[in-house]
C-alpha cells in the first residue's frame, strides 16, 4: 500500500475524541513519590508560593505535613481552607471541606494525600473521587502519590516490604492524570530524613526502619516509580503524535489477551497483565469463557467473575465475555481478530500425564497458538484459570470427502472392535457399536457422514458378524429383518443426534449473539453524545463481521462519512453512490443486492422512530457465508439507529432548555427596562411639564426641588444604562481591564465618596486597615464594583447605616460592603450573581434591575479577583466580600515596593 500524502494525513480520531472529552474540566497534577517522606507536599507548596507569585489563584485545600517543620513553613502565605468536624466513633476528626473548595473555586487547588479513605458518612468513600468532582467543576488540582498505592501494584508491594497496603486507587487515576511530577530521592537520603525525625516522629520512625524503610524496600520502589513515570511520559509522547498527525515509530504494536475464570489465581492474572500492559504500553482485553451447554455459575463463582471484571476495567483493560464449547478455538479467534500478540493465562500446578486425558487450558493454548506468545501466570497454588480445554480437538472435516471420511474411520474402528472382542467374550448385540460409529459420525461432521456410516455399517455387520461369514448372502429370514431394522435404527439415531448437533451449534451462536449484542447496548447506553453513538457501532460491526463499517449521516444537506473503523476508511464514487441510493430509498444497496453491486460496501439504512436518519455500511470482504448474520446487523443498526435518534433528541431538547432560558432572560430584560425606563422617564417628563406651565408662579425652592428630582431621575437613568451596556461588554468578551498596582484605601475612598452624591440620606461608614499591600486591577472597575455593591446595600439596606472595609486576611487583601437588611438566604447566595436575580421588598416589588451584583461579579472576576455574599459577623444583614491577591508593600503614592 503506498504512502500516504500529506493531505491525507490526519490526526488519530480517539486522540481527538479524547481531547474534546476534557474540555471544560480541570487539569489534575500528580507528585509521584517511591515512597513517604521524598518530599512530594513539600515539592508542591514550593509550586504554590511560585504561582501565587504570578498572580495565580492557588488555594491549598488539604496539606498534611506529618509534623515536618519545614513542610509546615511553606503554609505561611497561603491561603488554606478550613477543615470540616466530623463525628467518628466518639471522636472529632478533622476532614477535606469538599463543600468549601467548590464554593471558593480557586484556580488550582491543593489536595494531599490521594490515596486516603474519608471519614463515614463522606459524600465520596475515597480521596480520589473528592477529586474527580473537582475536576468535573473546572477546578485545577494538584495532589501526591506513592507508588505503593496503585491497585495493580498492591501486591508487588506487599510481596517486596512484607507490608500490606490497604489503600489503594485505580491505575486509571495515574493514566488519566495531565502532568505527572516524579519527585525522587535516593535510599540513603531518605533513609537518613527519617533518622533525622524528618519523615516519622522517632518512636514511628525506628518501627519504619525496621520494617519498610530497608534499602532493598527503598530501591524496589524507586524502580517501580522510575518505570510508571517512564511509561507515562511514553503515553504523552503518543498522544501528542496522534494528536498532531504526526507520522513515525510509535508505541509498542503489543496487544495482550488475558484469560480468567472464577478461580483465586485470576486476581493475581489480572494484576500481572495490567503491569505487563502498562510496560509494554499495550491495550490488553479481559475475557471470559463459558459453556452453553452447561448450567448458569453459581451466585459466589458468578460474584468472584464480576469482581474480577471491574478490577480489570479499573486497571484499564477492555473486557469481554464470550460463550462457546470450544475454549481454546474461542480464545484463539479473538486473538487473531484483535491481532493480539500475547496471551496471558493462569498455569494449573499439575499437568496432565496419561495420553488422551484432560489437558489444562494454557497446555492447549501453547500447543495451539501458532505465532501467538503464551504468558503463564503461576500461583502457590490451586486450579488453571478457567475450565479444562476440550480433551483433544475433533476433526473437522469440510465437503463430502471429509464426511465419507470420517464415516469410514468410525465403521472400521467398530469392526475392528466388534472383532477384536468377538475372541475374548461372546457379543450377542454387537450391532449397538455399529450404532455408536453412526452417533459419532453424526456428532463430528453432520448427516452426511451420518447416513454414510449408517450405509457401511450395514454392510460391514452383515459382512463380518451375520452368517455365513465374510460374504454379503442373509441365510435365515430373521436376520433379513434384523439387519433392516438395524439399517433404519441407524438411519433415525444418526439423523437424531446430527440434528442435536445442529441446534447445539445454533445454540451456541445464540448465546454469543446475546451476549455480543447485551454488550453492545451497555456501550450505547453510556454514550454521551450522536458521534460517540455511531463510533461505537462502526467498532461493534468491525468485531463481529471483521472486516471495514463505515456510518454516513446527513450534515448540511449532504450525506457525509460520520465514523469508520478503521479509522482511515475511505468510500469512492460508487460507495457515495450507494450510500445515496439507501438513505434516499429507504432499501438496501451495494454489494450483494441489485443496485450499484460494484459497490466495495454493502449498505443498509438506519431507520429511527422520525424517518431514515443515517446510512450503515459493512464491507464485502465481510459478508462470506459463514460470518454474514442478517439478523445481527440487523439488531445492530436498530440499536444503533434508535440511541442515535435518542442522542440527537437529547442534543436538541438542551438546545431547546438553552433557547427557554435565553426567552426568560429576554422577557426579564424587557420587564425591566420597560419599569426601570418608564419610572425615571415619567417623574422627568412630570417636573419638566411642571417647570414650563407653572414655574413662573413657583418658589425658588419648589424650582429646585423640581430640578434635583430632574437631576437624580436622569443619573439612575443614566446607571440603568450603564448597566446594560457593561453586561453587554462582559458578555461579549470586549471588556478592557487595565493591570495597574492600586491602593484598595483609595478606592474604598472614592466609592464612598460618589455614594454620598447619589445617596445623600445613606450614612457610609469606611474602615480601612493601615499599611495594606497593593492590588493589580483597574482603579475604575474596582470603583464600579464596590459602587454597585453599596448601591445593593441602599435597596436592601432599610436605610440603615452601610459599612465599606478593606483589610488584609491570608495573603490577599479583602473588600467587604455589610448592610443591616434582611439577608440573603443561603441557597441564594450563588443566584444573587446571576443576571436578573432580584429579592422581593416587604411591600412585594423587587427593586433595581438585577444587573449590579451580576456586573460586580464580571469585573471582578476579569481583574482575577473573587467575590462571594457570606453572613456578617454579627449575624444581621448581607455582607458582600471582594478578594484580590496582595502584591507589593504601597510606598505611599501608589507604587509597590
């Protein structure tokens, strides 16, 4: 096949699929560690103060120092979140504040110790998934690990220290994490640290020495840590080259098979083949196999194979379950169909040793694989993983010549037999071993051979056992009508036992369909969107039938190519042509129907509840006698046409919410500016008229009493307006933040300042804390926050008096406007940022436009800053803090030191 072209080069489908996967989400930093005390918190407190130098918005949620001096100093000058109280069996304990990090949303977050349990009654039993929600929350997360803890190196671990580990997460943790941060430190160092005191206090120190920290321990761990992180900067590597079609060497081209059963050696299988995976940075697939001819496993077998197969998918590894009476065949077809190129499997402790008797799975494997490596697992003990292999392969013949064949060997393997023991003892029904040649016939190529052995075993009892001897003459009338029964009893028992044969065989074709399309629909029904939809069908056909699918939807008008496996599937002009005629004809078309026959595809349409929404494609290569299943592909399109149909209404009941939502929010705008437009004009075009019909004949100070209302009216028109017009900015990303150091006292200043001119009866009360440090941000903004915020307090202040401070609290410097109102309830504390959110006055009307706090929040946010309404310290009223992290020390005329 020649190369391809530049312009046919395209990035890796799965990688692209894989990126899209992680939009929105947050980035998870792992600090890899050998073992406690190399320095992992350590390593990513020095990180932090680095960040928060920059300007980032790091935050550390949990940090667990363990008593070391110098891991505890990095905490000064960071802003740590407190712990939550948790009751446990008498006692208080101290946990993660899950709850906290997501309502202060920091850029990145600190979490420590990954591995750890939560205390009872946890929204999530582990760290680990602590963190994932953070993740789905957009939140960075930075966290440490021992090698120790990974679930397919548990028993390793335990193996090399003697030390159990009972904490354990998931490879797929590690494999999912973004950056992966090796902090490493050799034996004698820490070995040294820990003398030190600086790992252990000293009683739990020598125990460690004693038991873990052993120089042989150390290096073991350090190789193991050494080797993932090598692995895993394999994987970025990969990932990067699929991601950019980028064409060369890439990873290893191993793909491994892994054998279990519901036996105990199959956990340390699964183990074993998740480190031998993960080396050779290979895709590997679990698979089961069970025999339709026998009786459902029993609830604790049936138990351990379920939690065999989610320990195996939380290592990474695909799974499958498969039915046939054939082990070894089963196993090796899969092999060859996914182009595995090793097979690992458990090793029985004993062998087989008479000729003929039951050899053990992995034996039949070796002696079958052709090509294929065989990996044995071995245990102290017990049985082969998974069921004993059939006891030796029965031939299997194709054609007539094979069926006369084996008809032919099963006769004269009676004869002789019927002769044999004709000498020792007398065989008075020696006929019934001519039937049994007939079964087996019928059992191993089918009714042909069947009748044949029927036929020669006629002949060969009448020839050899009905007198006279050895000729074809029937002397007493009796044994003329005992050799025609004999002729129809076999006739019947080898029709009988082929036709038992045939349904056994369709049995097992049955069951592998349910299972395959049981599978199937598990896939579908975790797809999260149309593309992934069709992508799992195009793979599903491509296991079954295994050759090329390709799906074509309609986009724009256009019927074009939506997923193929392989990936780089390509249709031509007749292909096109085909697919056309399908979808627009609602019939099948391509190859092996009567239009376009020339086509490389044959296609079917896929027809949903509302019409044709799609066209399938299989290829012919595909589609030989013995693999086509009419009825598998099509259940498989059904599936697949009713869950894309079911994801595309989906796809259009959200956009159908969104277009709800953005309805309400345009009957709330024009419910607001139809009032808040209405109200200030009315009151100006009330004193205007006034002024002009009687204002010769008013006081002076009824003149200016109509006036100021004219004067205030148009300024709250005016910030109605500028309003609407710095949400629009914010919306449309145009706003233009300036980064200039400013003194929060100054700005504190001015906002009360232009306060006491638009609100002359409110009383506003500054405090500002001496020597506070400067704040990047943009002096105006700031001002229009802190002004929309105490214009807030006014509405719902109740004409008390407002208090606007600004001090410094955990390396940041904290702005805070308290009113003396009614409060905000807790659960709107987030909607009262939204856009249009107004609380109810006592008299039913909520007052303003439900823009201000909406706008504070977008300035803010865009000078880095954060804001968040909480309870005031005396527990009366609304308190509304603004957050900026502190720079330099003010020199007193504006400039940092």
């Amino acid at each position: 096949m020649p190369p391809a072209s530049d312009a046919e080069i395209r990035p890796d489908p799965d990688a692209l699929l894989a990126a899209a996967g992680r939009a929105g989400r947050g980035r998870l930093t792992l600090f890899l560690g050998a073992a406690p005390g190399v320095g992992k918190t350590f390593a990513m407190l020095s990180r932090a103060h680095k960040l928060r130098a920059d300007g980032v918005d790091i935050v550390v949620g949990l940090a667990e120092t363990h008593g070391r001096g110098d891991t505890a100093a990095l905490l000064t000058g960071l802003e740590v979140l407190p712990r939550r109280r948790v009751a446990y069996k008498g006692r208080s304990l101290e946990a993660f504040d899950l709850d906290a990090a997501l309502a202060r949303r920091p850029k990145v977050l600190i979490v420590d110790e990954l591995a750890s349990s939560n205390p009872e009654g946890a929204r999530h039993p582990k760290r680990f998934q602590d963190i994932g929600e953070l993740l789905d929350a957009g939140i960075d997360v930075w966290s440490a690990l021992n090698i120790q803890h990974l679930e397919s190196l548990a028993d390793v671990v335990s193996d090399i220290t003697g030390v159990a580990v009972r904490e354990r997460v998931p490879d797929t943790v590690l494999q999912n994490a973004d950056d992966v941060v090796l902090v490493d430190l050799p034996p004698a160092e820490l070995i040294a640290r820990l003398r030190e005191g600086k790992v252990y206090l000293p009683q739990s120190a020598r125990r460690a020495a004693e038991r873990f920290f052993r120089p042989g321990n150390l290096t073991a761990l350090r190789e193991l840590a050494l080797r993932r992180t090598a692995a895993r900067v394999d994987d970025d590597m990969v990932d990067y080259l699929k991601g950019h079609a980028i064409e060369g060497a890439w990873a290893s081209a191993e793909r491994l098979i892994v054998c279990i059963g519901p036996d105990t050696l199959s956990e340390k299988v699964v183990r074993v083949a998740s480190r031998l995976a993960a080396g050779l940075n290979a895709p590997w697939i679990v698979v089961s196999v069970t025999r339709p001819d026998r009786e459902a496993q029993d609830g604790p077998a049936a138990a351990r194979l379920d939690d065999l197969f989610r320990l195996a998918e939380q290592l990474g590894a695909e799974t499958r379950r498969l039915t046939a009476t054939d082990f070894v065949d089963e196993v090796l077809r899969l092999a060859r169909r996914e182009h595995a190129t090793q097979i690992v499997i458990g090793a029985p402790r004993r062998r087989a040793f008479l000729p003929g008797s039951a050899v053990a799975l992995a034996d039949a494997l070796v002696a079958r694989a052709g090509g294929i490596g065989v990996h044995l697992v071995t245990g102290p003990g017990g049985p082969a993983t998974g069921p004993a292999a059939p006891r030796r392969p029965r031939l299997r013949p194709a054609g007539l010549a094979g069926s006369l064949l084996v008809a032919g060997l099963c006769t004269a393997a009676a004869t002789l037999g019927g002769v044999g023991l004709g000498h020792i003892v007398p065989l008075p029904n020696v006929s019934l071993l001519f039937l049994m040649a007939v079964v087996v016939s019928a059992v191993a190529a089918g009714y042909p051979a069947a009748l044949a052995a029927a036929v020669l075993s006629g002949l060969a009892y009448n020839f050899f056992f009905i007198p006279p001897l050895y000729t074809f003459t029937i002397a007493s009338p009796h044994e003329v009508f005992a050799f025609i029964a004999f002729l129809v009893a076999a006739v019947l028992t080898g029709g009988l036992a082929s036709r038992v044969r045939d349904q056994a065989r369709a049995a097992r074709a049955r069951a592998a369909a349910v299972q395959s399309l049981y599978d199937f629909s598990r896939r579908l029904s975790g797809a999260a969107g149309a593309d992934e939809v069709l992508w799992a069908a195009v793979s599903q056909l491509h296991g079954l039938f295994g050759g090329p699918a390709v799906v074509l939807a309609p986009q724009d008008g256009a019927l074009t190519l939506a997923a193929a496996w392989p990936p780089d599937a390509e249709l031509n002009v007749a292909d096109t042509s085909a697919a056309r005629w399908a979808f627009e004809r609602n019939e099948p078309a391509g190859r092996h129907t009567g239009t376009l026959p020339s086509s490389r595809f044959h296609f079917r349409p896929m027809v949903g509840p509302h019409g044709v929404i799609g066209v399938c494609g299989l290829a012919a290569v595909a589609m030989t006698p013995d693999r086509l299943s009419d009825r598998m592909l099509l259940a498989v399109i059904d599936q697949t046409a009713t869950a894309f149909d079911r994801a595309r209404l989906a796809e259009a009941s959200l956009a159908q919410a969104a277009r709800r939502q953005e309805e309400s929010l345009r009957e709330a705008l024009l419910s607001s500016v139809s009032h808040d437009l209405r109200t200030p004009l009315a009151t100006i075009t009330g004193a205007v008229t006034s002024l002009r019909q009687f204002g010769a004949g008013m006081s002076a100070e009824s003149r200016d009493d109509l006036l100021a209302t004219i004067e205030e009216e148009g300024g709250r028109l005016s910030r109605f307006v500028s309003n609407l017009l710095d949400m629009t900015r914010i919306e449309a990303g145009t706003l233009d933040v300036r980064r200039d150091w400013i003194d929060a006292g100054d700005v504190v200043a001015a906002a009360a300042e232009r306060s006491a001119r638009y609100f002359p009866a409110l009383q506003v009360q500054t405090a500002v804390a001496p020597g506070l440090p400067l704040i990047r941000g943009d002096s105006v903004l700031l001002g229009q926050v802190l002004f929309n915020l105490i214009d807030n307090a006014a509405k719902y202040g109740r004409g008390l008096p407002v208090c606007v401070e600004a001090h410094g609290e955990g390396g940041a410097v904290v702005m805070a406007v308290t009113d003396r109102g009614p409060g905000i309830a807790p659960a709107d504390r987030e909607k009262v940022f939204g856009k249009f959110f107004r609380q109810s006055q006592p008299d039913g009307r909520p007052p303003g436009t439900g823009l201000g706090l909406s706008i504070a929040r977008g300035f803010t946010e865009a000078m880095g800053g954060r804001i968040r309404a909480t309870d005031p310290p005396e527990g009366v009223g609304t308190r509304i803090e603004i957050r900026f992290p502190a720079g330099g020390e003010s020199d007193g005329q504006g400039r940092a030191r």
